[in-house]
C-alpha cells in the first residue's frame, strides 16, 4: 500500500435507507405520471361502440334511391374499386406483384376515367423495381406516386389513391 492510500479517508456511499426512498420516489413518479397519461389517452379516444353506432347512419343511402350495381354504381358514388391489378417487376422480372386500389373521386365521374386510371396504374407498376418498393418509407413513395399519376390522369377528380391490397410473390 502506498502512503498516498493511508491517508485519504474513506468516502462512505449512500446508505441502504436513502436509497431504498429515492426508489420508493422514483417508483410513486413512475406510477402517477403512468396514471396522467392513461386518463389522458382515455379522455381523447371515442369508444368503438359509439363509432360503430354512427357509422351505419352516416353510409345509409337514400330510400328513394334506386339500388344499382355493377361498374355504372361504383361510378356514380365518390369512391371506385379498380379490378386488381396484376404484373412483374421490371427487375426482377420473375416477381409478380398483386395490387388492389380504389380511387376517391371529388365527384360522381364516368367509368371511362377509371379505366383510364386503371390502365395507367398498371403501367406505372410494370416499371417498379424491389428496391422501389422496400420498406415503410418506400411504400409511402409508392403510394404519393400512385396518387399524382391519378391525379394528373383524371385532370384533378381522383383526390387519394386507397391501397386495399399490396402482395408480392
């Protein structure tokens, strides 16, 4: 041992009953502020009774309305389901792609526009590369991609290009 060690004194640590309270205070923060947030949450969301009440009321069609299907009723609301669209990558070309979208048009449109839509799309797609495709940040390209070529191919009518189905093999 050297001099220098026999003559500084021992610093004690804290002792056992200070930190068994600072744990005790920690843990009783943790717990409050755990109890702040989840009343919190609570108070912001709606009950999914009470959404599921209104949502009948809110898609209920007229009763004089006559009851169409088939595509010439699907052009006449503001929301249109594409046939799926179904096509290999460019590269790689054995990869298959299954896309499945629908359009929210900003008024009641011809079935011509989404046919044209539709075959632009399926254009669009037969030009994708995997790397084009991979990953959360990618898809949201894909998707604001999707929705411009709509969007300058009905001349501004389809507002949002909804993504139902996105599969590949």
């Amino acid at each position: 041992m050297s001099d220098i060690d026999q003559f500084l004194p021992q610093k004690p640590g804290p002792s056992l009953v200070v930190q068994l309270g600072i744990l005790a205070v920690m843990t009783s923060a943790a717990i409050g502020m755990g109890w702040l947030s989840g009343s919190y949450l609570k108070g912001e969301s709606t009950p999914v009774e009470q959404v599921a009440a209104e949502a009948p009321k809110a898609h209920t069609p007229a009763k004089d309305a006559p009851a169409e299907h088939g595509p010439a009723s699907e052009a006449a609301g503001t929301l249109v389901q594409l046939p799926a669209i179904t096509a290999n990558l460019a590269a790689p070309d054995t990869m298959w792609i299954r896309l499945e979208v629908s359009l929210v048009l900003d008024a009641p449109q011809s079935a011509d526009l989404a046919e044209r839509v539709h075959q632009d799309l399926l254009a669009f797609v037969r030009t994708l590369r995997i790397h084009q495709v991979q990953g959360a940040s990618a898809f949201r390209h894909l998707k604001t991609d999707l929705d411009e070529r709509a969007a300058i191919r009905s001349d501004g009518h389809v507002k949002e290009v909804l993504i139902r189905t996105l599969l590949f093999e």
